[in-house]
C-alpha cells in the first residue's frame, strides 16, 4: 500500500517519447515503459522538489489515483528523496556477479570451425576485426575434431553443473561449412553420445554457397537453424558480398537457397547488411522477394564496423519505412538498431538485460585454436580449452569482461536515454573503433537513441489505430 505521506522526488533518470495525445515513459536505467497521458506526466512535474501524494492530489484520494500512484512507484518514476538509483542499481549488480563466476550465465557455444572463408565481403565483421588483432596470423585456420569434441564435452560439463539441459551449439567462421567434415563429427558425436541428457539447439552462420544437397539433408536431419545474408538483390548484394576475385556472389547465395528448398528445408529469413555502397540500392524489393519466397524474417544491420557516413536520419527514415512495409506483408525487419527497444520489456531489475548474449556473458565462444572468446567476432580473449573448468572464476578475464558491461557500468553510456537497455551497443563496434583509433562510437550511440525514438513512436500509433480508448497511467491531479 502506497504511503501518501512519504516524500517523493521525481526520477532523473525518466525518458519520454510523444505522439499525438500519448506518452511513453521508461526509466533509463530500469526500463519499466508505460503508456501515460499528459495527466501523468504533469502530475510528476509536481514532484521536482520533495513533496507528497497526499499533498498534490488532497484527501480525497481515490482507489484509481491510489492504483496509478503505485504504478509509479513501482516503477521508480517516483521514488523516495534521497534515495541514490545509481547506488541501488550497483547493489543489484553486485548480486548478479555471483552468477558470473560460478559460470551459471551461460548457455550458448559457438564453434569457430573456419578463420577462413571463400567470400570477401567488403564489410565483413570477421576479418575486419581479426585484421586488428593477432588472430588473423593465427596457423590453425580450421578447427580439428579433437578440439571441438573437448570444447563440447567441457561446455556440457558446465551445464550440467547448474541444471541446465538445453545444449544450444552454432557454428561459426570465417565460412564453417569450408570445415564441413568435422560439423558432421560434431553433430554425429552429440548425437550418440549425450542425446539421452541433453536437448540440442544447433546453428550454424554460413553464406550458403557451399550447401550441396548431402550437407542440406544433414541439415534438415539435424533441425540445424540456418542464418544466411543476401544484401539485397542483385545490384546491392554484389556491391558489398564479393568473392576473393572481386566478382558477385548473388547467384552463389541463391543456387545455396535453392538446394535447401529441393529437400524441403528452405530458409524462413535472411539478414541484410547495408553500408554506403548498397544503401540506396536498399527498398521494399527485397521485402517482396522475402514474401515471395515465403520468409518471415528480414534481419537489416547497419555496417557495425565501418558505421557509414550516411545522415543518421537518412538511415532511420528509411529502416522505418521499410519496417512499416514489411509489417504489411507479415514480415518482420529487426536489427541490433531495435535491440534498445526490445530491451526495454524486461527490466535490468528483473533480469540479465544487455545487448547481445556475449556481454551478458551467456556465451561461450572457441576459435579452432582453444581460446575462448565472446563471440567470434571479438578480439578480446576470454580464456582458452586448457583453464575452461574455471576461466569464468573470479579475477579472471570473462569474470571482468561480464562485469564490465553490466547495466550503470560503463561511464561512456552514463545520461544517456537508453543506458540500461543498449549497454554500450554492440562490443565490436568498440574493438574496432578502439584498435583503429577512430571515432565511429558517438555515431553509433545517436543511431540506437534516434532509432529507439522512432520505434516507440510507430509502437504508439499503432496502439491509438487499434485501441483509440488504450487505459493509459494517470493520476488526476487537483
């Protein structure tokens, strides 16, 4: 039961997006986003200086305004003066450590089966960011049988050590299908030799090239989630996905999704990567072509490496276009640009909330040479095969890496409107920023803010077109 007599402040850290008659609210550090009308937040006005429930609405307070005002408590939106959010927030954190050195945050591997690859795409994560470290020189380009088998048997150790019996495996590269032989070892190993114990979740990143129609029956055998890119059609895909000759690779990628379709396992997506060179080849067609071969999902990235010099609101004006679009035809179009949004409906408070599962610390990545990383895009070593048991122990480098990027952690991302939701934003766009010594970070925050402004408004035209009378948090000032 809310205390109308406490003293209240208004929270700092409370984020407003308008349109039309509706407000969305969120707390940038704990999220909590609430529909509220101008009511709402003229109420919380009054709580700039320490004051009362009581005192702002009088003694005639109703069941309603009783409702309303414990939502805003709950939420922190209001919150009791002199009570330090940042302090609260570190408090959790400190508890949630606990679970990053007992190795209990992690779920996923990832299995750099190949540092090589058949393509060269002008834009590629992979080796833009290995070019920076010393895991380009690196002499062991395809992970053996023997790694992968012990990288798998210490991964399943740790899950069995916290209860966990959902074993999710993704291999990665590089191009993973170029060390096909030993995939199939792998997933024939995890077949035989833990099918009872464990359920398996795999994955694989590949550019499809490569798929004859014995790898895609292993495929469809194994339910092996594919994700696959074509940077739209033609014009686009081959001014940016090229081969180590320089030529297109469209009709490459789509013979590879055309084998898929021939024994009945096709793609129900793809991911598109836009940097300067295809972005105005980018538009509704590659929305129709997804529908017409029945994918429900159009993964669009911004170039999270080179960030191109396009005008921020070019590029939101024209992802939200062709999200509007797609919605139309059924299909959805995410990309690391909507992560903050989608963040904010879980609370940091609540749960683990970060930008991707290698920050969060819920993955577990090895090279073909034993290290372990992040994820396989990262050039920051994590620990290696030989300590596995106990390279997540405290005072070790994944212990410090987790840490590190939990939410309130990072001083470059304090005051801003999505701190506790985007975490700093992707960690490669850092490494490479970072080793390159360019300035490629403050672009990429005012992408994810601008981006996280739109989604929320387009998020409250939608519900004013399907629900005109949406009940709305208000308190009734008097």
């Amino acid at each position: 039961m809310v205390n109308l007599d406490k003293l209240l402040v208004r929270s700092q850290f409370i984020q407003s997006v308008r349109e039309g008659g509706l407000i969305v609210i969120w707390h940038s550090l704990f999220g909590y986003p609430k529909i509220v009308s101008g009511k709402t937040l003229e109420f919380l006005e009054l709580f700039l200086k320490p004051t009362t429930i009581r005192s702002q609405l009088g003694y005639e307070v109703t069941d309603r305004d009783r409702v309303a005002a414990e939502e805003l408590l709950r939420c922190y939106f209001l919150v009791p003066d002199g009570f330090d959010e940042r302090l609260f927030l570190a408090e959790k954190m400190r508890e949630r450590e606990a679970e990053i050195v007992r190795g209990a945050l992690i779920d996923y591997l990832e299995l750099i089966m190949s540092e090589v690859c058949n393509f060269r795409c002008t834009y590629c994560i992979h080796f833009n960011n290995l070019e920076t470290s010393d895991r380009i020189n690196n002499p062991k380009k395809f992970m053996r049988y023997s790694t992968a088998k012990e990288t798998v048997d210490r991964y399943l150790e740790i899950l069995r050590g916290h209860g966990k019996r959902i074993a999710e495996i993704n291999f990665g590269g590089g191009e993973p299908l170029l060390a096909w032989p030993v995939i199939k070892q792998v997933l024939e190993y995890c077949r035989a030799a833990y099918s009872s114990e464990f359920e398996f979740r795999f994955s694989i990143n590949t550019n499809a090239s490569l798929i004859t129609p014995v790898i895609a029956e292993t495929l469809k055998e194994f339910r092996i989630e594919i994700a696959s890119s074509l940077d739209g059609l033609r014009e686009g895909n081959d001014r940016v996905r090229l081969t180590k000759s320089g030529d297109g690779t469209f009709y490459q990628i789509i013979h590879g999704f055309e084998v898929l379709k021939q024994v009945r396992y096709p793609l129900d997506g793809i991911a598109v990567t836009v940097t300067e060179r295809n972005f105005h080849q980018l538009d509704e067609s590659i929305i129709d072509w997804a529908a017409a071969h029945d994918m429900k999902d159009v993964r669009v990235d911004v170039d999270v490496v080179g960030m191109m010099e396009i005008s921020i609101e070019d590029v939101v004006t024209k992802l939200m276009h062709i999200r509007r679009y797609a919605a139309k035809r059924g299909i959805d179009v995410p990309g690391f640009w909507s992560r903050p949004a989608e963040n904010l409906n879980e609370s940091t408070l609540e749960g683990s909330v970060a930008f991707c599962g290698a920050v969060r610390g819920n993955s577990m990545c090895v090279g073909s040479s034993g290290n372990i990383y992040g994820c396989g895009y990262s050039t920051t070593q994590l620990g290696s095969l030989l300590e596995v048991q106990s390279f997540h122990a405290s005072g070790n480098a994944y212990h410090h890496f987790v840490r590190d990027h939990l939410t309130g952690a990072m001083e470059m991302c304090k005051g801003c409107m999505i701190e506790g939701q985007c975490g700093g934003g992707c960690n490669i766009t850092q490494e490479f920023a970072r080793a390159t010594r360019t300035a490629k970070i403050e672009r990429m925050c005012g992408f994810y803010c601008r981006m996280t402004q739109e989604i929320l408004r387009e998020q409250l035209r939608e519900a004013m077109a399907s629900e005109p009378t949406l009940p709305q948090t208000a308190v009734e000032g008097r």
